[in-house]
C-alpha cells in the first residue's frame, strides 16, 4: 500500500491540534513560537516531530530544533524565563554538536541544538542550520518551519551508527523522497563531497538518480 503522505499529516495535524494527550506539548510548541518570532529567532523543527507533522511516523516524544548559532543566548534567556530547565549540555560521543542543550519544560523535553554534528561509521557529518532550507507547514494558523527531508536523511543515516534502531526511520525517510518531489537536492549534492560513508554516499546517488 502507498503511503498517502498528504492525508496522514493532516490526519496527525489534526491529533496533535484537539487530542489531549498532546495537550501540553502544543502549547509548549506554540509558546515558543511566538517568543522565537518576537525575538526574530531562527530555527527549524527536526527528527520526530518533523516526520510526525509529514505523516511519516505516528508519534513523537520531544522537540528538536536547529537553531542559528548567533541566536543561542536569546533562546537559553527565553527558555529560562519561561520557567524551562536545563538539564544537560556537550555531547555523548557520537552526537558532538557545536551546541546542545537539553531543557525539561514541564514535562515537555526541548533540545537546542546549533551546528549539528554526528560522528559515526569512522567519519564525520555536519548540518548547519540554514534559513534557505526550510519547509514550513500550517499547524493551527501558524506557519511552523521544519529542516528539509534531504538534510533528516543523511542525519538519521549517520545517527544508525550510534543508534541501530534509527534504521527505521531512515528507510521512511528515503522512501519519502524516493517518492517525493526533491526540494533540497543541493543539500544530498554538497554530502556526497563529505567525508561520509560510502553506503550512504550509494543511497543518496540512488535517491538523485531516480528524479
């Protein structure tokens, strides 16, 4: 059966927007929102919500947004006065990120993080948030911007080497854009320069090839 991504995003749009069991995670979401757009910040949503709001997957746990570096302190003073908690920061060896911080806001877990860099496979990735390759989508009247499905690939492909159960996702996600019109195809270009595996290299000329 073919996925009918268009249908299953409005359908899990629907649920995150009048289902409680979302309840506080929708109002952190459009808390944040609204204070980010205030303060002129920008970032983008990525992994599991991202996918959520695309009709990939059928859940979500957290948030993770990749922030513009020059933006951190402004994000850090609007999550502490709003009562969020830092948690932890650095990385774990295998996600080593220019900047991470986890906040615990109420029982909503938020991770910031700038200069997305994951170490695996005996190779190295980087993804730098860029205002350019942003897909937005209208979630209740507001337009929420989420990191490019080209950018989520290569991502959760190096995230298999410290995670295996990340396979999963990562075969949704190249299935999506397998099928799927490229908005980002620049993004699986400049990767194929990068010093990441040569499997996922194969996979991403499979995924041009095939437009």
């Amino acid at each position: 059966m073919i996925n009918n991504y268009d249908y299953q995003s409005q359908a899990n749009i629907q649920c995150f927007l009048e289902d409680s069991e979302y309840g506080e995670r929708k109002m952190a979401l459009y808390k944040l929102f609204d204070k980010f757009n205030q303060e002129n910040i920008h970032y983008g949503i990525s992994c599991s919500f991202n996918l959520f709001i695309r009709g990939i997957v059928d859940e979500f746990h957290d948030f993770d947004l990749l922030v513009d570096s020059e933006d951190i302190p402004k994000i850090k003073k609007i999550l502490e006065e709003e009562g969020a908690n830092l948690i932890e920061t650095g990385g774990n060896g295998y996600c080593e990120s220019d900047v991470y911080m986890h906040f615990q806001f109420g029982r909503v877990d938020i991770d910031i993080i700038s200069g997305f860099r994951i170490l695996t496979f005996g190779s190295s990735y980087l993804y730098v948030y860029n205002s350019n390759e942003l897909d937005y989508i209208n979630i209740g009247g507001k337009e929420i911007p989420l990191i490019s499905m080209e950018a989520l690939y290569i991502l959760y492909s190096m995230m298999e080497g410290w995670q295996a159960r990340r396979r999963y996702k990562r075969l949704l996600i190249e299935d999506y854009l397998l099928r799927e019109k490229l908005r980002y195809p620049n993004i699986l270009n400049v990767a194929l320069n990068s010093p990441i595996p040569g499997w996922i290299k194969q996979n991403i000329k499979s995924i041009l090839l095939s437009k």
